[in-house]
C-alpha cells in the first residue's frame, strides 16, 4: 500500500490508457506506474465460544432484590434500547436462579 506524502491517505489507482496513476482525493497523483499490482491478503481469524458461565463471571454485580426468589444480589447490564436522547435501559439477572428483568429511568 501507498500513502500520500501530502495527506497521508490510501493512494488509490486511476488508470489512463495504458498508465495507471496512484492518486489521491487531496488531488495528489504525481507518482505513475507501467505495472501496478494490487494484493490484499486476509487471515483466518480464530473462532472464539464463551460459554454462559464464563460470561457471567466477567459481569459486574449489584445488590438487588430479585422480584422471583429475592435473593439480594444480580449480575447487570445497560443497553441503549429506545432513542439516543433517551436513557438506557438497566437488565438484572438474579445470581441464584437466574431470573431476568429491566428496570427503566
């Protein structure tokens, strides 16, 4: 890959004719090759699985009352699940019998 010296972004090819030009959308193209070979090469990446339990070792936990077995502490998340403007949503999920609910601000 090629840079621009001016910007430094990707040098993209602009064939004319016979020559293909490396230019840039800063309007750098000063530099011309005969040949050009373009090569991209991807890696396998390796396929992780977590399991449930590991997962949830990983999460923080509160003290909250389940509303199934009350138990007093649950493992919790929060995800943006209405609009942007809006507050996130808190889920719990009960540390002993694995009950799940949300609580909304």
């Amino acid at each position: 890959m090629l840079f621009c010296p001016d910007c430094g972004s990707l040098l993209k090819p602009r064939e004319d004719g016979k020559k293909t030009y490396l230019t840039c959308s800063c309007g750098y193209d000063k530099v011309e090759k005969e040949d050009i070979l373009m090569k991209d090469e991807v890696k396998k990446s390796r396929k992780v699985e977590i399991s449930k339990d590991e997962t949830k070792k990983t999460m923080p936990k509160i003290k909250e009352e389940c509303p199934k077995c009350h138990h007093e502490t649950a493992y919790f998340w929060t995800q943006q699940t209405r609009a942007s403007d809006e507050a996130e949503t808190r889920f719990y999920e009960c540390v002993k019998c694995s009950h799940r609910w949300r609580a909304y601000d």
